[in-house]
C-alpha cells in the first residue's frame, strides 16, 4: 500500500499542489499518472485539460494580433449588411470595441450606422 509519504506529484505539477474534484469538491482526490481521481465520486480529469478549456479565449484581428476590450479596429473589408441600403466599407474605423463569445465576437457602434456585431477576421487593430 502506498502512504502520503510516497506521495509523487503528475509530470509538470509539484508537489505541493492538491485538487479538489471538479465534480463533487472532494479534498480526497489523488494523482494517477497525468490525471486525477476522486475516490468519493469516481470522477476522473485531467487538470491540465480543465485549465485550457477554463481559460479565456483569445480573440485575434486579421492580422494575429491579440484584441482587447477598449481596442480600435479598421474594417479589412466591405461588409454587406442585411437591411442596410449600403454596405459597411473596407477602412471604416470602429472605436472602443466590446470582445463578447459567440461567432461574431465583436460588439460596437459604429458612427453613423449604429450598434453592430462583428467577426474579428475582418477586423485589424488601428
């Protein structure tokens, strides 16, 4: 049987560093190789996993560079908008931008159009 005092910590944590179970908040739970396991519920994850899928998402203009809420961007291309008598033009600048989730993951105003959601691949970062 193997005690606490043999305790070896999965590659890449140390050993220090205890989980509480996802799923039931289990302060039993135990390293098994690269996961772990909660004795009480069964339940089995891998930390590293939870961490990404719980990190916030990243969202990139045209270009690769990281946008933040606050950012100005410039339409990269004209956008045909439904309803619209015009479509929106390459070069329109929009300022102080919202990052929401969800396909069109951009919210703003755009001067003299209005409230408008756009996706960040037609977008570069003024």
């Amino acid at each position: 049987m193997v005690g606490l005092d043999t305790f070896v910590a999965p590659p890449g944590r140390p050993m220090s560093d205890h989980q509480n179970c996802p799923n039931c908040a289990s302060t039993f739970a135990y390293p098994t190789g690269t996961s772990w396991m909660c004795p009480e519920c069964g339940h089995e994850w891998n930390q590293d996993e939870l961490d990404k899928e719980n990190a916030p998402a990243v969202v990139k203009d045209a270009n690769g560079n990281i946008l933040q809420d606050g950012d100005d961007v410039v339409m990269v291309k004209d956008l045909a908008v439904k309803g619209a008598p015009k479509a929106l033009k390459a070069g329109t600048k929009v300022r102080g931008i919202k990052l929401v989730e969800g396909d069109h993951n951009i919210d703003c105003k755009i001067e003299g159009f209005g409230a408008m959601a756009l996706k960040s691949e037609f977008v570069k970062k003024a």
